[in-house]
C-alpha cells in the first residue's frame, strides 16, 4: 500500500500546537528510545532552533524529520530524527519522508549539501538518495552509524 494520501507541513517548534508537538515527540521517544531499546538525550536542545516536517493524514502524525539550517557559510544543512510512526510502516512513507525533506532543504537552503547521521543498516537507503558515505562507521548509543552528505543538486528547481 504507497497511495497513502498525506499533506506535508514545515514548523518551527513555536508554531506547533502542544498537542503536535506532543505525538511528534512520543512517536520518536516510542522508535528511537523503546522499540530500539537505546537510552539517549532524545530531547537533545536542537529542537527549538530546527524545523519540524512532518507527513499528515488529517491530524494523524504519519511521520517527522527534523531540519537544521546550515550553521556557517560553509555548513550543509542537515537532516536527522527520521522517523515513521510504527502503524504506517510497509507503505514506502519513508520514501516519501526522505523526498519531501529533501525538497524543503533545497527550498530553504539552495546551493547547500544535505547531510545526515544515518544507521549504517540503512546506507543504501540513504545512498539511492543521493547521499554519499563520508565517514567510517562509529557508534552513537551503541548503534552502528556513519555520516553520509548529499551534494548540491546539478538540477535546479
């Protein structure tokens, strides 16, 4: 099942609603921390400077990434706490996740590489994205990670 109809919204932390701003969290605390049994910060002080997509269906949360604009002239813009709520899972919203986020990067930080920490079980994933592996393997809470950057689109919009 791919056709599931779902609207894309892009928010800072002030313009969610608390109860928004609740279920985006409870759905990462409920992958990130219980399903992948890994204690960490999850509310790590990067979320009221980020943005928030987010897949809609209605007012159910589908799934969420969290958009950091580049930090210097330099610095790509970067995308982390990737995450698609467990009941949506099997209807490719992480293809979908990705593209969107993706497209607002390069809408709202054009001529800037995207970067990600990415599981390392999810290299491929990443790559037919156009993202490259730029580190070697390394651990972040016990789980195998690697750095991976996407280059700056040769297509423009």
């Amino acid at each position: 099942m791919s056709g599931i109809a779902y609207e894309v919204d892009v928010s800072s932390l002030d313009e969610l609603s608390p109860r928004d701003l609740y279920a985006m969290l409870k759905m990462r605390l409920d992958v990130f921390v219980v399903e992948q049994k890994c204690a960490f910060p999850e509310m790590d002080g990067k979320d009221p400077e980020a943005l928030h997509l987010r897949l809609l269906a209605g007012k159910e949360l589908l799934a969420s990434t969290r958009i950091i604009a580049p930090s210097g002239e330099d610095d790509p813009a970067y995308i982390g706490r990737v995450v698609v709520s467990p009941d949506h899972r099997g209807k490719r919203l992480g293809d979908k996740l990705m593209a969107e986020s993706i497209a607002a990067c390069e809408r709202l930080f054009p001529g800037r590489p995207i970067a990600l920490s990415a599981q390392s079980h999810l290299e491929k994933f990443y790559a037919a994205f156009g993202f490259d592996t730029v580190s070697e393997e390394y651990l972040e809470d016990d789980i195998p990670h690697i750095d991976m950057l996407r280059p700056v689109s040769r297509v423009s919009a």
